[in-house]
C-alpha cells in the first residue's frame, strides 16, 4: 500500500467471500466533512500492488450509506469471483447542520443527488459530483494502488441510479459501463427530483444538467450499454418517482434505443430484496465491459 498524504482510517476489517471489506473514514476538503465509506477487495488484492483489479462504484440511494449496499445488496460475492473491487461511498455530506438539513428523508442530509450544489448554503459543501468523479477515486487509486483507475464502472439503486446515469453521461469515458436499479431516470418532472432541484440548484435552467433523460439527447460521447432493472411492483414506479419509460423515450428520439435495456421483473419492490436478486446480472454487466467476463 501506498502512504501519499491522504490518508484513510480504517474502523473495520472483514472476511467476507474470500476477500475483504474495509470500512473506512477520511477527511474531505470537497464535502468539509469526515466521510465514511466501505471497500470490497476480492480475494488475494488487499495488500499488494499488481496485478491491479478493476473497481465497480455503487451508489446507493435516499436514506442509504454506504452500508447498504455493502451489508444487503449481495454483490460481494459476485465481485469476488470475477475479481472485482466494489466501492460504497455515502450519499451526502455529513458534517453540517444547515437549516432543514436534517428534516426530510428525499434532500438533506443522505439526499445529496451526486450533484454539485450552486444554491447557498448548500454550495458550500453538498459537492457530491465532485467528491465521487474526482475527489474520492484520485485518493482510493493513489492509496490503494491495487485499484485499476484505467477499468472502472458504475452502478446505483434510485437516487444512486439517478447518480449512475448522470455521471456516466457527463463524464464521457471515465467509465466503462453504467447500470441501474430503479433509477429515478427524469428528475426534473418527477416530485423528488423537482424538491432536489430546487433546493440544491439556484435556477431552473441547471435543472436539465443532471437529468438522465434530457443528457442522453445531448450526450457525444462512445456507443454505451446501459442495463436497468426495475420491480414491476416498485410502488415508485406506480407513483410516478422514476419516469423509466421517459427515458427510454428519449434514447429511441435520438436513435439510441438498442443501447439501453430496461427489463421489468414480476413481482418486486423497491428494496434491497430485489437487489440482492438481481446482483448477479449488474455485476456481470460490468465485469463484461471491464475485460473480465
């Protein structure tokens, strides 16, 4: 292991399919907080340098940290056998106590939208697109020199499948692939994403910059296979939260239908039943585009 500057605390080490998880601390200048996050190493990779492995984000959604995913979604054990590292960070900064912060479960605090927010006081540290596209990684890659930075994935469940969208968009080639769970995919004319929006972003027109539905008519970069799951029974799709179907709607306007598949599945919610279900298919869907399936 490499010893730059940054440094990481780590508060647990566990055995788990072969390989470990840590849950770790660190410092953010990005978000001013004292951030947590847990890193899956599949077996053999944690304390050596080469051969390095790939790394699949996963960003979990509102109320969610990085425990979530780590602890309920299952994808540990199909990391580990394809040899793939699994990064959970968390979902908003922690370490301020901004009026209403604190008050509702959908902005606030575990609500951040990986998005960089431009309305004070949010501003002045809700910078989660920051933190997970250039903070985060360019430390984890540095101190755990074992992570591959040149093979590099996304996935996320709802608002963190909002995240994996967007972020793949606006970052053209910085990931491999991207997928999503019930992802809330046209924030700007769904109720979640209008109080997002307005809270965190000072004018309507930024609204269409961190909108899934409305990047995938602009976006120029590579060709893409994009992977959805949702749960027929996932009473935000009901309720009109998600807007798969604008999505879709949109990658046919612009010709880019056969990049994307949404496959409903019979029965499931919105929970991490229904991730853990499906685990195995996105974590195979990356490992197809990180040179390892």
């Amino acid at each position: 292991m490499a010893t730059p500057a940054f440094q990481f605390t780590t508060k647990a080490n566990i055995s788990t399919f072969g390989g470990t998880l840590l849950k770790l601390t660190h410092e953010s200048a990005v978000l001013e907080s004292t951030m947590a996050l847990n890193v899956f190493f599949p077996p053999g990779a944690l304390g050596r340098s080469t051969p390095k492995v790939p790394v699949l984000w996963y960003l979990a959604g509102l109320t969610c940290s990085g425990d979530n995913g780590s602890e309920k979604g299952f994808f540990n054990y199909w990391a580990a056998k394809y040899g793939i590292a699994v990064v959970y960070p968390d979902t908003s900064s922690r370490g301020s106590s901004h009026p209403g912060e604190h008050d509702a479960y959908d902005f606030g605090s575990a609500a951040g939208f990986y998005l960089d927010a431009t309305k004070e006081p949010w501003a002045q540290n809700y910078q989660m697109e920051t933190y997970i596209t250039d903070e985060l990684p360019a430390a984890l890659y540095s101190y755990f020199v074992v992570l591959d930075s040149s093979r590099v994935s996304l996935m996320g469940h709802s608002m963190g499948g909002h995240g994996a969208l967007t972020l793949f968009f606006k970052h053209p080639g910085k990931f491999k692939s991207t997928s999503a769970f019930a992802p809330i995919a046209n924030p700007s004319k769904c109720p979640w994403g209008e109080k997002a929006f307005s809270g965190y972003l000072e004018s309507k027109e930024e609204w269409t910059k961190h909108d899934a539905t409305e990047l995938i008519k602009t976006y120029k970069g590579p060709d893409f296979d994009i992977l959805i799951s949702c749960g027929i029974a996932d009473e935000f799709l009901k309720g009109g939260q998600l807007l798969i179907d604008n999505f879709v709607a949109a990658a046919k306007e612009v010709g880019r239908e056969s990049q994307v598949t949404v496959k409903y599945a019979p029965n499931c919610d919105h929970s991490y039943y229904f991730i853990s279900s499906f685990a195995q298919e996105h974590v195979e869907h990356a490992a197809k585009h990180l040179g390892v399936l």
